[in-house]
C-alpha cells in the first residue's frame, strides 16, 4: 500500500504537561522530555513487546518506562524494529513516539516505517514518517486513509504492530529510540444509550462473552 511521507520536525512546545493540538491530521511535536498528556486511551501496555535485538539493560522496558534518560538500544543487524503483539485484533488510531537527535546524534532514527496485519508472516506497511532532527515526543496516525471527514485518518484494526527503523540520521547504524506508546481511537458515541457502559481498554479486549 503506498503511503506518504510525514515530515515531522521539532518545534518549539508548550508548558511540561500541555497537550499539543492536532490540525487536520498532521503530526503533533510536543519538546518536553517527560510523555505528553494527549486525549487518546494508551493501549500499548495490553500488548507483548518485543525488539529485533538491544544491549543489556536497554531493552523493551525502556521504551515504556516514561524515563526520558533511558532508551532502547538495539545490537544488531539493520532494520531494527519493534514488534507489538495483541491478543486480539484492536483498532490502533496513532503512535506517539520519543526521539532525540541533540543526545543521540547519529543514534537517531530519520525514517520509520509502519506495519500491521494479523500476524508476523502478513504485515503491510501503512505508514511512512521521515524526521528532521527531531528532538522530543512525536505523535501521528498509523494509518494513511482518510476518514470520512477528510480531516482525520482512519484507526488500523490489527493484531500485530511493527515499527522498523528504515533509516538513521548520518547514516548511523544502531539506533536509540527513547520512549513509544500505541494509541487507540478517541471514544465514540456508540454506546450513548447504555447506562453501564465498557468503555476502557481492558473491558474492549474482553467484551465478548465466551
């Protein structure tokens, strides 16, 4: 599927917790170190992590620590990538991710690539974003269809999440990716009706009676 490119490069942020607008889509750029408060439910921690390779000590868990001054550091062959597994199909609206090129120089990815499907063996890419240097949490959708609104992109519904690391900034080799998190949908209205409504990630993942 082809897709276009992001070009998201950092700019100047609000106050430490301020969450950053979105307008029409495009990427949100928020500077601060510590993971930006931003409306859509994080639906990363229901899923199995795992990593094309890192050093000791700076693997998965430092992508989701909320620790600025960790990173994952992978310790192989190129592509790198990150693998997020769910144990059923979700729908996944966009990822926010942590890079910094004024500490890692060369470490630094400039280009990612996502992938999603139901298993390993049938990922499609979906997404392609190119960065510019940046430095701090960027966040944008996973998908590049447009919702019916024109304005928004469409929620990819998958089992499986991949983000390869195409290319690095100075043709670096190994890279460093600071922090990552997968976010679903905003809330609809769809269940305006019931007085009991499931509307947290948990409860969506195992609604259905067995």
């Amino acid at each position: 599927m082809a897709s276009p490119n992001i070009n998201a490069q950092s700019s100047p942020g609000g106050p430490q917790h301020e969450a950053p607008q979105s307008v029409d889509g495009m990427p949100l750029i928020h500077s601060a170190r510590t993971p930006p408060v931003l409306p859509w439910p994080d639906i990363g921690r229901l899923a199995k992590w795992s990593v094309s390779s890192y050093k000791f000590g700076f693997g998965t868990e430092c992508l989701r620590d909320g620790d600025p001054d960790t990173f994952w550091h992978s310790d192989g062959p190129q592509p790198h990538f990150i693998t997020i597994e769910f144990p059923r199909k979700v729908a996944i609206q966009k990822i926010s991710i942590y890079l910094s090129w004024p500490q890692d120089d060369s470490y630094t990815p400039s280009t990612l690539a996502i992938r999603a499907g139901t298993g390993p063996s049938d990922l499609q890419d979906v997404r392609v974003a190119t960065l510019d240097k940046p430095d701090g949490w960027i966040t944008f959708d996973v998908s590049s269809e447009p919702d019916e609104d024109g304005h928004t992109f469409k929620p990819v519904h998958a089992y499986v999440l991949q983000i390869i690391v195409v290319a690095n900034h100075m043709s670096g080799k190994d890279t460093h990716i600071r922090g990552l998190r997968v976010l679903g949908p905003l809330e609809d209205h769809a269940s305006d009706g019931d007085p009991f409504p499931f509307t947290s990630p948990p409860f969506k993942m195992y609604e259905t009676i067995r």
